[in-house]
C-alpha cells in the first residue's frame, strides 16, 4: 500500500478539492512546530457519515479550545466532507476533518497572526483491530497518564494530546498488544490511545467519568444504548484494583467503534454476551 502521502483522489483543501498529492503545507507551519492542530475522526457507513454533524461541532469547538476559530460554519464543512466523499467515489470510508495554525508572520510561540487552515481527505479503513472483535483485544498499561484539566485543555481533540498516545502504542505494539490503557493524573482508569472504555461487572456497567479525557460520540451513544436495554450504567471513577473485578471490557470509538477487549495486562476478560449485543447494535445502529 502507498504511504498516505502518496495516492490517487481528491482532498478538501481550505475550500478546494485538490489532487491528493498536492495537498501539501509548508514546513513552517505553526502546527508542525507547536501542535497547533485540532482534527475529527469520523466514519461514513452507506453514505452517511455517523453523527456528522457532531463531529464538526466538536472540530469547531477544538479550534476555540486551542485558541482559535476555523473558518467555516458547520453547515460549511458538512458540505466540505459530502463533497469529498463524493470526489474521491466513496460512501464507506473514515473521514478526517482537520485544522492547524498555518504558516505565516509568526515563528514563535504565539501564532495569531497566522492563518487556521483546514483539510478534509477521506479514505477507506476496515476494522481498527479485526482480530479483536471476535477474540478480545489485548491492552499494554500506560505508563504515561492523562493529564489534569489544569495542565492542557483536556477535552479538545488537539494533536497535542496525542504524543503521549503515540509512546503508549509504540510501548503495547512492541509487547504484541494492539493498544494500551492509561490512567489519569490522579490514578483512575482514563482510556486508551484513541477510544473510550467500558467493563462490566454483574450485568451492570461501569466506566470512567469523562473529567479530563474526551466524551467521545461513541461513549455516549452506547451509553444511550444500555440505558435503552435498561441497563445499568455507573459514570464514575474507578480506582486500578477494581480491574480484578470485571468481567467483561469493551473500548468504543469511532475507528474502535465497540472493540472486545480480552486483556488489560495481567487481568483478563471475557467477550461475554452484553458486549457482543453492544458490539453488534452499534454496527446496526450506524447503518440506519
Ligand atoms: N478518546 C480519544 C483519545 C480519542 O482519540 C477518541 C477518538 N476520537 C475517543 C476517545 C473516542 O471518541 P469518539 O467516540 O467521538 O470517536
């Protein structure tokens, strides 16, 4: 497969669709200097996209977040990502929406006085973990924790929240696991790299509070759907020794979407039957 800097199609660049190869930015954009970049991670299933409109209002958000305001309304880039999709001959794909600080009269540290850019590209991408959904992912445990609210602006989806992401998967990928688990700054389980996570124990629910890592648009559709099942679910936080004590685990995303998780280091679960039904309404639920 060529690299993703390297293949045909069409890419939504600040208001144009451009050759895929051609979407190109300087090196001295701000964003690749100082993380100055907020993105979306959607997916589009039959030709909808999955809470659409959601996903470019937390873009949106983001951006004010980080300090600044990308250039479009929502209706504007709903249209950006229809007409992208729709470029590129796609209604099954992952779409990324995304926005940075620019090049411009600033190189330091502050940037307002360049310009926030924006990009859609959309490609097709199957199961985050394939194997897992039938067997149970296997998780490393973070050594890095999600930081406090008071450190970073927790609940923006911004690039630089990921570089701790990026060393916890490197770490897990290099132990044969396919993500890890990471606690948050005062110990509670947080999440993982890229998704939210849920256990089970005694047929109720049971997932961490959403205080100072995303409330991601999966977590809380599946929590609609539980309660929906009339299940119990507990937002609460959960201290690392209660791990020993659930039964079944799940992460949800929009890439995970609801991925069994098998195993958290030395603990394990099984792929029991409420994560299967979850796992199975999500994929009715997103096609209809
Ligand atoms: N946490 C992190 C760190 C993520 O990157 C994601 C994926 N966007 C999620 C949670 C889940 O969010 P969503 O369900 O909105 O995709």
């Amino acid at each position: 497969m060529a690299g993703y800097d390297d293949r045909d199609g069409k890419i939504w660049l600040d208001g144009q669709l451009v050759e895929w190869r051609d979407a190109q930015v300087h090196e001295l954009s701000h964003a690749l200097h100082y993380a100055s970049s907020v993105f979306e991670g959607e997916r589009c299933y039959g030709g909808k996209i999955f809470k659409s409109r959601e996903h470019s209002e937390r873009l949106l958000q983001s951006g004010r977040l980080i300090d600044f305001e990308i250039p479009y309304t929502v209706d504007e880039i709903e249209a950006a990502k229809e007409a992208t999709l729709k470029a590129n001959g796609l209604t099954d794909a992952y779409v990324r929406a995304f926005a940075w600080r620019g090049a411009g009269e600033d190189m330091g540290v502050a940037s307002a006085r360049n310009p926030v850019r924006m990009a859609v590209a959309v490609w097709s991408w199957g199961n985050y973990d394939g194997d897992a959904k039938m067997k149970g992912a296997k998780l490393d445990v973070s050594k890095w924790k999600r930081p406090s609210p008071e450190t970073i602006p927790s609940h923006a989806k911004a690039a630089g929240l990921y570089m701790i992401c990026t060393l916890s998967k490197h770490a897990a990928e290099a132990k044969g696991c396919s993500d890890a688990m990471m606690f948050d700054y005062r110990g509670y389980v947080a999440e993982a790299t890229g998704a939210n996570i849920f256990f089970v124990k005694d047929g109720e629910v049971h997932t961490p509070k959403p205080d100072c890592f995303l409330n991601g648009l999966t977590r809380q559709t599946v929590i609609g759907m539980l309660e929906d099942r009339q299940v119990k679910v507990h937002e609460r936080h959960i201290m690392p020794e209660e791990l020993e004590s659930f039964q079944q685990c799940w992460l949800t995303g929009t890439a995970a979407e609801v991925t069994p998780v098998g195993q958290i280091g030395d603990y394990n679960f099984e792929v029991g039957s409420l994560t299967r039904d979850i796992a199975e309404g999500y994929e009715q639920l997103v096609r209809t």
